[in-house]
C-alpha cells in the first residue's frame, strides 16, 4: 500500500493523484488547501512530525492540464486486461494491443482505435478490419483511468477519505 494524496481543483473537482510527499511540498509553499489529513500517517523529521494532506484544492492551477496518453498499459488498464475481441482475461505473456484498423492500412495510434487483444485474436484478425465486442474503444477520462490503476494500491483509510470526492468517477470503474 502506497500513500496518495487527492488534488482538487478550484471547484472541487479531482485533478490528480499524487505522491504524498508531493501533496506536503503542494501545502508547504502554499501552493494548495489542505481539506482533510490523514488520522494516522505522518512524515517524521528529527525533531517534529507534520501531517500528511490527503485532500487538497490547489490555489494556482486554473487548467486541468493533466492527460492520459494511449501507452499500451493504458490501453490494457482501460480495458479492464479483456480481449476485445473474445472477452477473455488475457495473462501477462498472452496480452497484446491491436490496431481496429491495421496500422497497414493508415490506422493509427490513438484511444479510438486501440484495444486490448489476447495474442490469439490478434494473430487471427491479422491484417483483417474486425469490430471489437467487448470493448467500446474510446478515450477515458483522465482522472477515471488514474483511479482505476490506482484503486487498489491506495490504503483503506485514505481511500474512504478520498471516496465522496470522486463519486463520479468510481461509477465508471466498476
Ligand atoms: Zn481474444
């Protein structure tokens, strides 16, 4: 279990999960409010220890800059590690991304037209255009895929902590 820290923006909506040591720098030069701590967690120096923010609305980003990239991890968190193609969970040695549209024949790189292909499907479909069944490819939201990848690293207590921020979000990841 790791500690993350939740960055809002200005109207409460979650930008980003961070470090936890990044979240106390955030609060340190005031460049965030803290909302909620940790009740138990705190970062010791020699002589004093400080809480750690698990809530924070920052004060300078007016922009929610942060975006997912179509990595192929990316492409396998978003489709749940299911062949699009078969519906199976593929394995790590058996797990492969595949172009709907063959790279072959101009299609390219990109949220829409990337899923996740057990290696089996993938060699059958070859250089063949074939919709995908299990999956609707599409772009998620960034904040929806962050915590889909990181729900089960974060610990229990910040996690129900972190919960009524992101209501909108979990619907998506189940
Ligand atoms: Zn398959």
């Amino acid at each position: 279990m790791k500690i993350y820290s939740l960055l809002l923006d200005k109207t409460y909506n979650p930008l980003t999960l961070l470090d936890y040591k990044k979240a106390f720098l955030l609060e340190y030069t005031q460049r965030a409010n803290v909302l909620e701590y940790h009740p138990e967690f705190v970062i010791k120096s020699t002589y004093k220890s400080f809480k750690v923010p698990i809530v924070l609305k920052t004060n300078t980003l007016t922009k929610n800059f942060y975006k997912n990239i179509p990595t192929r991890y990316n492409i396998y968190i978003r489709d749940n590690f299911i062949c699009g193609y078969c519906g199976k969970a593929c394995s790590d040695s058996e797990i492969t991304v595949d172009h709907i549209i063959p790279a072959s024949k101009g299609g390219q790189w990109t949220w829409d037209n990337l899923i996740t292909a057990c290696e089996l499907c993938n060699m059958k479909k070859s250089d063949n255009i074939i919709m995908p069944v299990y999956i609707k490819p599409h772009k998620p939201q960034y904040f929806s895929l962050l915590l889909k990848e990181h729900i089960n690293k974060i610990d229990k207590i910040t996690l129900d902590i972190i919960k009524p921020y992101c209501q909108q979000y979990l619907k998506d990841i189940s």
